[in-house]
C-alpha cells in the first residue's frame, strides 16, 4: 500500500528514530512501514498518525497530501 508516511514525516523534521519514539515503535517498524515492505495494521498506522499529528486518512488515502505539505510542520506537541 502506498503511504504518505516519509514526505510527512520529512515535513515534520523528524527522522525515523524520532517518529518512532513518538509512536512507540521501533524505528525498523517505521523504516518498513514507509518502504512499504510490509504494511503496517491499523493498531500501527494509528500510532504514526497520532505520532505524527495528522489523520489516518492523509496518512494512507490521501493522495494529495504533497499539495497541503505547507499545512504539516509541527507545531504543535503531539501527546501521547
């Protein structure tokens, strides 16, 4: 499955290991996560999203998330 997990992650500043400290993953989880090599379950995609403070939907199905990067920077503290 095609994702938006880098070029958000990427808008963030975030590197793999900080995204996955947010979401309580390992940073191999991620790293497959976005290379697709394997696709995350939902109990995962939600924790990056919520790590990443955006919607499962942008994350997965949105296929026009590269034209609302300018909305994506990260200021606001993600809670856990």
């Amino acid at each position: 499955m095609e994702n938006n997990i880098r070029v958000i992650r990427q808008a963030k500043g975030l590197s793999q290991q900080a995204l996955a400290d947010l979401a309580g993953l390992s940073r191999l989880t991620v790293t497959y996560a976005e290379k697709g090599t394997n696709e995350p379950t939902i109990d995962t995609g939600a924790k990056i999203a919520k790590a990443l403070n955006v919607s499962f939907e942008d994350l997965f199905f949105n296929q026009n998330v590269h034209d609302d990067i300018h909305g994506l920077t990260n200021d606001k503290e993600v809670s856990k």
